[in-house]
C-alpha cells in the first residue's frame, strides 16, 4: 500500500482535506490509483497530534465528494484531538503501570536482600543461615530453591532444598533424581565448573543439559537460575531457584538478584569456613574475635568523634595500634600533591613513640618514594613481615624508620594506602616489634585495610565538613565586618542627610530641594535596614543572637510601631487599621519584637497593592498573645508558604520587589527563640494573612 496522504502535513500538525476524486487524484495520483477500487470519493486526513507531538493520522473516507464545511471540519479536528489524548493518557498509563510494577519488583527484590544480609550477619553456622536464605527466595522470588557447595575434598554436596510448597513432592523428586552428587554431569556441574551464570527457560528437565531431555519430550515451561557460590574469585558451589510453569520466567534482573544473594552467601561461607579454621587454634580464635569487635570499636568511635577531624584522627591512630600494633603513624598528602604530611603518631611505649615521632619528622617524605610514598603512589598495601636495620640501610627504602629499627631492634612493618573512591590521599601504617610478637601475615593486612577503609571516609568526611565549615565561618565574618563597616560611615552620612532636611525645609531656595533631600532621606534609611538585616543574619548562624527579656505590652508594643511607620507606610498608600484594645503582657525581648512588626508591615505594605492592611493583637483560646498581620494583596502560592521563611528567598522574582529575603526568615529565628511559630495562610491574589503565636513567659 502506498503512503497515506497527509503523514508528512501531519507530522507538521497540518490536516489534508480531499473533497473530490479529481482533487486528490492530483494531490496524490499513487494513493488513488491503489484506492481505484474503493467507493470513497472524498478524504480527510488529520494529525493526531498532543503537545506538539505527532503520534499518528486519523483518516476518513467518504462515499460521496463532499464540501467540508467549517463546522465539519472544527467537529473533525476536535476528534482528532480526543482521539491523540486518548491515545496519550493509554501510553501513559502504560508507562505508569510499568513503572509502578517495576518499582515493586525492585522493592521485593531489595526486601530480599536486606532479609538475607540480616540472616547472613547474624550467626556463623553457615550452614544454618545460607538455608535460610534459600527458605527466604521460595514464595515471592522463585517456587524452590537449592543450595549445593564443594566440600574439603572438592565433591559436591547438597545442602538444602526448599520448596514453596513441601507436600507438592512431585517436582522435588525430579530434582533429587539430578542432584550433584550423582556421576552424572548437569547444569549445576557446568556452572560450578565455568564459574558462569545460567537462565534457562521452557526446559525439560529443569537441571539436565538440553541433550539429554527425552527424545520427544514437550518441553513444560518455567525457568531455572543456577548461579555460582563465588569468594574472592573461588567457587565454592551454586544456588539453585526455579519457577513453575505457572508463573513468569526469570529475566536478567531476576539473575542479577540471584548473583547477589549467592555473592553473599558464598562469602558467609567463605568467612565462616576462615573461622571455623581459626578455631583450631585456642589463641588464633581468640586474637580474630578480638579483630571483629575492634573493626565494630572502629566504627563505633569514629561515630562519636563525628565530623572533628582532630578527634577522627586520634581514635584511627590509637585504636589502630592497640589492634595491630605497637607504633601506627598516619600521614595525609600536602596540598601540593608531591609530599606527606604525618599528622597522627601514636605508641603506647612514651620513649618509643617520641623516637618514632622523630625519625618521621625528620625528613619529608616524597610521594613514591619510602615506605609510605610508595603505598600511596602504588595505591597498593606495602607489607615487610620481618626487616632489621641492616636490610632497611641496604635497601634505601626505609629512611624514616632506620634510627627506630636500631633503637628496637627487628620490626615487622605493614602500611595500606587512604583511599575514597579511588583518589589516595594518604597512608595508614603500624609496626610490630618481632621479638615481642609475630610477623605480619594477610589476615593482618585484610584488617588494616579494612580499618583504612573506614578511617579513609572518615578523614575525608571530616575535612569536608570542616572545609564547608571554615566556608560559612569566613561568610559570617565578612557580613558582620562588611556591616559594622558600612554602619559607620553611613551612620554619619544619616545624620548630614537629616540636618540638610532641616536646612532644606527653612531655607526653600530651590525648587525641589526638599523632596531630594527626603528621598536621600528614606534611602539611607533603607540602606540601614539592609545592613540590619546582614548583620542579624550573621549573628542567628553563629549562634550569638542574644535575648533580653523583660515585661513588655505587645498591644502597646504594636501601636508604638505602628505609629513610628506611619509615614513610610502612607507612602505605599496601604491604610493600616489596627484592633489593639486590651493589653497583652509578656516577658520578652523589646527591641526584637518590635523587629518582628515592623517586618510584618513592611512586608505587607511591600505586596498589599496599595490596599488596607489590617493588625489585630489578643489572646488566644490557649492563653499565647496572638499578632495577626493581614494585607489584601499579591498573595502566595501553596507550594512557596514555607520557602518564604528561609533565608534569601521571596514569594516572588524580579525587580519590582527590592529586599534581601532575610526579613521573614529573621522574624521566624526570633520568633522560635522566645518559643513561639509564625504561620501563614495565602491563595494568590487573595492577600496574606501572617499569625504569631508568643508564650507569655
């Protein structure tokens, strides 16, 4: 069939009307000689388009020629329309739908692996605990699950197998008659074999190879994973999940799941295995338990030194060379990249640690070259398990520990790199005396690297909270010297623009004098407002905003204020009219209260749009003093209600509202320092009303 007439106009968004044969015999010859022997005598062709997108054509046929008229072809287009948001909101809905249900299958799966880290950190009979991770995949993820491992003489064996169902025996049989331990090669021996993954789907039996299936045999449907028990790069055996017929296959997210859970698995094997070796030897157990609890002391006191990195790098430096040494010495990378700094040296011996010390600070360390230059500039563990002074001067790469090596004697030495997300930044390093303890071995080193691991995040989460906190303390100094420094001159410039009012006011000799003057006036006024404001704000962030309570009429408080904005009020042509009768009494800071106000009205009179703002002060059902701050103007948006409050930000953009955003973010501070809340309640063009509530003591 040849192209419909109209895509290319409909791509564009435009219609085709065809309202004879001859015309569209002319427009399109291709078209009608394929159509020859259809009845239409008429066309329309219209775009389904939705926000400037074409999804299709909409085509109409007609028996006989016709005149589009108006009418026809406004009723036609507006089906079109219908007919494109239909389409759309299905697409729609589809995506949605198919995101939902992918965000709930990722959100099983995710449950399963949180279920099966807990069960697997939460003993060492790995036996026990790796079925019960297979008890966990049966039901949601997969009908039965089966966990087979090679023992000590390299011969599989089954460990468990689950079902979803124990009395369904029929299926289980089948896997039993193909479980591992018979000569027989399977599935499972080519995956413990290769190392490599297998999804299979629609076949017969689920744990043969393919050519081994009967001869004719209808293949019965499901899937099968068979995923390999992996750690540090050894096969240690394979799980097993398979679903029925009945239910969906597995897809490839389904096998990266199933790699996950054996990852684990395999590795609770692995680490138990290691223990269960260890425990051979009364004191190899007791020295490995003791490495546990001290990578969980680690952890423990880095969160309590938090983000002070004095105290990070104290608890890394003694905490390290009570697990594994005597001396530990921690350097950081200087700012220049070429050299290391040491920041942390630490040994429980005073003498030896003062000599270690020494012999480290003696000389700047290069990066590459010495013991620690060259873990950092490898980024690779440097071990020497037993080295004396002779070797260390023959070798020319321990400078730095050579005077300590003839003080003490043989040392066994161990350093690993500081890294975070593959940068190095410095090096963790312990010694041993030899004599007095036993070389350095891997277990060691896969502590210490464990160790650095967290102290590397540590270090760098603290530098950068310090960084980020030195940043805002330099910010806060500028404001509040920029302030007082510009307080003083325009404190002076003030007070001659206030005496050259006066001036200007007795002596009228040029047109215009005054009202220059007055408007200098009111702009140093406003200039001082602003740097109010940035002072202020420095002071609520570091903490110094003092109160000074005393007995105070906040109904008086109000009119007082009130009264002094009178004329900078009349000014935006906003009437004020207060309800202010009773008195409200309370024990608070004057002068910030009066702050308060004179933000609410300024703020009303600044989006009011020149209508009445209306103050009312009383007493609340709760027996707080209430101040209600109301203006018929702009009003606020829901979604910015609560932006409004934070610092530097306004209800609107633009240049027709001048203001630094801090007003409404400093009445809150003051507010919640007396413990009160400030609220709002706004709809655009609506108006804003602003509520304070104050405890009275």
């Amino acid at each position: 069939m040849p192209e419909l007439p109209g895509f290319d106009a409909a791509a564009r968004g435009i219609p085709v009307w065809l309202e004879s044969p001859e015309e569209a015999r002319a427009r399109y010859p291709a078209f009608m000689a394929y159509m020859s022997r259809q009845p239409c005598q008429a066309f329309a062709f219209l775009p389904l388009r939705v926000e400037q997108r074409s999804l299709g054509l909409l085509s109409f046929g007609f028996a006989q020629a016709r005149h589009f008229t108006e009418l026809q072809r406004t009723l036609m287009m507006g089906l079109a329309r219908q007919c494109a948001q239909a389409m759309e909101r299905a697409r729609l809905y589809e995506t949605e739908r198919a995101a939902r249900l992918q965000a709930e299958a990722a959100g099983q799966r995710l449950q399963l692996l949180a279920d099966a880290g807990v069960l697997l950190s939460g003993s060492l009979e790995w036996e026990t605990t790796v079925s019960g991770v297979a008890q966990l995949a049966v039901g949601g993820f997969s009908d039965w699950c089966a966990v087979d491992f090679l023992d000590d003489h390299g011969a599989l064996r089954r460990l468990t197998v689950q079902h979803v169902h124990p009395e369904r025996a029929l299926l289980h049989d089948k896997i039993e008659s193909y479980s591992p331990e018979r000569a027989r090669p399977s599935a499972i021996t080519d995956v413990v074999r290769t190392g490599r993954p297998q999804l299979v789907t629609g076949l017969v039996p689920p744990f043969t190879r393919q050519a081994e299936a009967r001869p004719g045999a209808r293949p019965e449907g499901g899937s099968f994973i068979i995923v390999p028990l992996m750690a540090r790069q050894r096969t240690l055996g394979a799980m097993s999940f398979v679903r029925g017929p009945e239910r969906s296959p597995f897809t490839d997210a389904d096998r990266a799941l199933a790699e996950d859970l054996a990852a684990r698995a395999g590795m609770a094997i692995d680490n138990a295995r290691l223990l269960r070796k260890a425990r051979s030897a009364e004191a190899e157990s007791r020295r490995n338990a003791a490495r546990l609890r001290s990578i969980v002391e680690v952890d423990r006191l880095l969160a309590e030194a938090g983000l002070d990195l004095p105290a990070v790098l104290d608890v890394i430096a003694r905490k390290v060379s009570e697990v594994l040494g005597d001396g530990c010495v921690l350097q950081l990378m200087a700012e220049d990249g070429a050299f290391l700094e040491p920041v942390t040296i630490h040994h429980p011996d005073p003498e030896a640690g003062w000599l270690l010390a020494g012999t480290v600070h003696a000389r700047r360390q290069k990066v590459g070259e010495g013991f620690h230059g060259g873990a950092v500039a490898s980024g690779r563990a440097v071990l020497l398990p037993d080295i004396d002074v002779e070797e260390a001067r023959a070798s020319g790469a321990l400078p730095e520990y050579e005077p300590y090596l003839d003080r003490y004697g043989p040392q066994s030495l161990l350093v690993v790199p500081l890294a975070v997300k593959g940068r190095v930044f410095g090096s963790l390093g312990v010694v041993r005396d030899v004599a007095g303890g036993r070389p350095y071995g891997e277990e060691d080193q896969m502590l210490l690297q464990s160790l650095g691991e967290r102290a590397a995040l540590a270090i760098e989460d603290a530098r950068l909270y310090g960084a980020a906190t030195e940043a805002v303390r330099l910010r806060d100094d500028f404001l509040s010297v920029a302030g007082h420094e510009l307080k003083t001159p325009l404190s002076a410039l003030r007070l001659q623009i206030q005496m050259l009012a006066r001036v200007a006011r007795e002596v009228a000799t040029t047109p215009g004098l005054a009202q220059r003057v007055e408007k200098a006036e009111r702009t140093s006024e406003r200039l001082g407002a602003l740097i109010d404001e940035l002072l202020d704000a420095g002071r609520i962030t570091s903490g110094r905003l003092a109160l000074e309570r005393e007995e105070v009429d906040l109904a008086a408080l109000t009119r007082d204020t009130v009264g002094r904005m009178s004329e900078a009020l009349a000014r935006t042509g906003s009437e004020v009219r207060l309800l202010a009768e009773a008195a409200v009494p309370g024990k608070w800071d004057r002068v910030r209260l009066e702050q308060v106000v004179g933000n609410l009205l300024s703020n009303a009179a600044k989006y009011g749009r020149g209508q009445p703002v209306e103050v009312c002060v009383d007493t609340g059902l709760d027996g707080r003093a209430r101040l209600v701050v109301k203006d018929h103007g702009i009003g606020i948006a829901p979604e910015d209600q609560a932006r409004i409050f934070e610092r530097f930000e306004r209800a609107v953009t633009g240049n027709q509202f001048n203001g630094l955003g801090l007003g409404l973010w400093i009445s809150r501070e003051i507010i919640e320092s007396h413990g009160g809340h400030i609220l709002v309640r706004s709809a655009p063009g609506e108006g804003s009303t602003f509520t304070v509530e104050l405890p009275r003591e």
